[in-house]
C-alpha cells in the first residue's frame, strides 16, 4: 500500500484500525486497508466513530474470518484447542475451589456437591498437585499448538496459567507441601471421570462442526447462555444470589488478596477468551459449564437410587442452575440444527 | 440431513450484491451504495457484512477481483460478476419471477391453471 501523503489519523480511523483488529493478522494484512476505505466511506460526515451497524457488522466479521481460518487447521488442532479449553476451565475451577478451601474467603465458591468424591474439593491441600498437573498438562499442549497462533497473544494463556497456579502454590505452603502431597496422594478417579464428559462434550461438538460447518455466530449463542442466566439470578434475587458455578462477585469493595485473586483469574479466562479465535471452544465453554453441574448430579443418582427420573427431581437435586443450563442447551442444539438445515455446509475460505 | 436441490434460494443482500455488479465492476462502498439504490433503500449492507458476502462469493467463484488502484492513499479493490455469477443471478431472478407470477399474473401461471383444474387419477 502506498500513500503519497500522511495525513494524521482521525479519531475516526483510530477506532476504525481498532475494530479491524477483530480480523486475523493475515487477512487484516491482506484486506486491511481495503475494508478500512470503505468504512470510512460508510461512515457519516464528521462522525467520530464508526455506526452501530458497521461496528457489529466488523467484529462479527473478524470472528467469521477467524472461525474459518480456524476449521481450515484441520481436525487434530481443532481437538488440541477443544481440550485445552475444557482443561483451562477445569484448572481454573479447580483453583477456584482451593483457594475458597483454604479459608480465606476468596469469594470464589465451587460447585455444589451434595454428595461424594466432588465435597472433596472443599478441603484439600492434596488437590493443589491437580492444579500443578492440570497447569503442566494444559502449558505443554500450548506448546504443541505454537504453531497455529502467532504473536505474542498465545504468550497470554500459559501466562495465565502460570498465574493462577504460582498463586496457589504460594498460598499452599510452598512447594515441599505440595511435593509431599503428590507422594502420598495418587489421582482420584472421580477427577477423571468429572473431566472426561467436558473431553468427550468437546469432541463431539469439534466433530460435528467439522461435518457441517455451521455459521460460527451460531454457536456463540451457547456461552452467553450462562451470562444471560447469571443476569436474570441476579434480578430474581436481587443480587442476594451468587453465581454457583464459578465465583461471586465481592461483597466489600477493598482491594486485597482476595479480590486480586478473582481479578486475576477474571483476567486469566479473558485472556483464554481471547486468545481463542475459534467459536467452537466458546461452545465448549458452555458446555463445561453446563456439564459440570451434570457431574455432580450423576453422584448424586448414584446415592439415592430412589430418586425419580423427572426434570422437577433434577432442579430440585441441583438446583436451578441445572435445569437452566440443560434447557439452554437443548435450545440451543436445537436451533443450531434448524439453521443448519436451512443454510447447509459453507464453503471454506482462507 | 438436508435435501439437496441445484442451490439453495439466494439470500437478499447477497442478490443485491450480485445485481449491483450487473452494470460493470464496483469497489466495496459503490458496491453498498448500488445495493441499496436497487433495493429502493431496503438493503443496507453493512460494510462487514458485504466483505464476508464478497468473500464468500469469490470462493464460490460468483465473484472475481478486477483492479487495484490507490485513491487518497488508501487500497480500493473492485470486484465484477464472473460467467457462473451472472448464470447465478439470471436463475435467481427467474425464480423469483416465476414466484411472483403466481401472485401477480394467476391467469398466466401453469401452476395455478393446474389449481383450478386439477389431473384426477
């Protein structure tokens, strides 16, 4: 591109560069230029920003690019990134839960367990060797998908990580503790089987993405669904309620090591929500949220065999949150299905 | 899980993409601004929007890059109607005629003179 005069940039084009950010580098550099003339065209005389339309229409743009440069990275990366989603979302829970068990009121509550392996994850020193393997685990496949990121926004994710983990570390006693709790504490298998319905909820979803290559905007509607929830909680109960499945917000507004700590994980998952170019491990964000309550729902039919199989019976074992999410999810499903029938596989597009 | 006819109807502001492009090639906001003379302002094409419609019909080989030139300093590509998008269009266009006739011509409508009399086996 060549520009006989520099012209200082407008305020408008500023804020135009920035939401052509939402584009990937590579089509940003091919097409960059060209989309930002015709939204500076598009835009009113002496308008300061880009329209409401135009801005909607951009980011939604960006994420379509992206999802399609994204399927086009084949099967096995799209798997990686599924799974590194469902294991990112698990350590950060599993965090979670530790620091709200070692008492210091971290605001951050775990998941209900009404009965088994899972009230295990309120006490336990011996769970801080999970963060430690789950963080090990998640980094090296980050590693092993270097190659499909570029730029410095992958360093986010293990940095965050890394973040998370050191911090629980730290408040743990230091490593000796926690190489003494690995010796002496072999892995639960509930942990595993907690985690394999996220795995096996992922594969599925990547899989299915890959037969019919959906529109990706669809599939966002899923992990707004807990947000949407969370709102609608809050002005139910008029924000007595907090948030049941990740954290709630602080009640006193001071800063201090607690509150950080939400921070940093608050800045932890938006970091993962970013880095993550693909819609489809934002599918399996809603997923995990929805299947982690199944979890702990399965221990429970587990326990009381009396228990009758009716959607009442489940709310009323697990609370509202269950049946939220699984009436979101089969809405959900159900109307990415009617769209795909209408719309049928897209072409791919680099 | 679908049925597969020859393509799917052809979705609005992709039509008035397509048509915009009749009179010759265009870059991205003449290309909008066409639209939505032709569409009497019914179809405004945000600029994302036309550029993933733009994408996607130059994958399906409807539309083709034509020129570069640089205005003010900035890239402008124009794009134009290939053979097959014109095929495209023309099938659209017929489709929706024939539609349309039922509606607005019934007498001339082989599908409606099949209404009033209908073959009995």
């Amino acid at each position: 591109m060549s520009a006989d005069i520099r012209v200082p940039m407008s305020r408008l084009e500023r804020r135009a560069r920035l939401l052509l950010r939402a584009y990937p580098p590579q089509y940003r550099a091919d097409r960059g230029e060209e989309i930002l003339g015709t939204l500076l065209e598009a835009s009113a005389e002496g308008a300061r920003r880009p329209g409401l339309r135009d801005s909607w229409s951009i980011l939604a743009g960006g994420i379509r690019a992206r999802g399609d440069r994204n399927r086009a990275a084949g099967l096995a990366a799209s798997l990686r990134l599924a799974v590194i989603v469902g294991m990112a979302l698990y350590l950060a829970k599993v965090a979670g839960s530790w620091l709200d068990s070692a008492n210091l009121r971290a605001h951050l509550v775990i998941v209900r367990a009404p009965t088994g392996s899972w009230s295990q994850y309120a006490h336990g020193l011996h769970w801080s060797p999970l963060v430690l393997w789950y963080s090990l685990g998640a980094i090296a496949l980050l590693a092993a998908n270097v190659g499909a990121w570029a730029g410095l926004r992958f360093l986010t994710i293990p940095a965050a990580f890394a973040a998370i983990v050191l911090q629980a570390w730290a408040l743990s006693g230091g490593p000796s503790s926690v190489l003494a709790a690995i010796s002496s504490h072999a892995f639960d298998l509930a942990v595993l089987t907690s985690l394999l319905p996220v795995v096996a909820s992922l594969v599925v979803l990547v899989v299915l993405t890959r037969r019919t290559g959906r529109p990706p905007l669809t599939w966002l509607a899923l992990p707004a669904l807990p947000v949407v929830l969370f709102a609608v909680q809050q002005v139910v109960t008029g924000g007595k309620a907090g948030f049941q499945l990740m954290f709630e917000l602080p009640t006193a507004a001071t800063v201090n090591a607690e509150s950080l700590s939400v921070v940093a994980l608050l800045a932890g998952i938006a970091a993962l929500a970013w880095a993550i170019t693909d819609t489809r491990p934002a599918l399996g964000v809603g997923l995990f949220l929805a299947v982690t309550e199944l979890a702990p729902l399965g221990t429970t039919l587990q326990t009381e065999r009396n228990m009758r199989w009716s959607l009442p019976a489940l709310w009323h074992h697990s609370g509202p949150e269950f049946g939220a999410f699984f009436v979101g999810l089969a809405l959900t499903s159900a109307m990415t299905l009617l769209l795909a029938r209408r719309t049928g596989p897209r072409a791919t597009i680099h | 899980m679908m049925s597969c006819m020859a393509s799917p109807p052809m979705r609005e502001p992709t039509y008035y993409v397509l048509a915009a492009l009749l009179a010759g090639p265009l870059h991205g906001y003449a290309i909008i601004q066409q639209a939505a003379d032709l569409s009497g302002g019914r179809v405004r094409l945000a600029t994302g929007t036309l550029y993933t419609a733009l994408d996607r019909l130059t994958a399906e080989g409807l539309v083709e890059l034509v020129g570069e030139e640089t205005v003010n300093g900035r890239l402008r590509r124009s794009y134009g109607l290939t053979g097959p998008g014109a095929s495209a269009l023309r099938a659209e266009a017929q489709r929706m005629a024939e539609a349309a006739a039922l509606v607005i011509s019934p007498s001339d409508s082989p599908a409606t003179s099949l209404i009033r009399n209908p073959r009995t086996t």
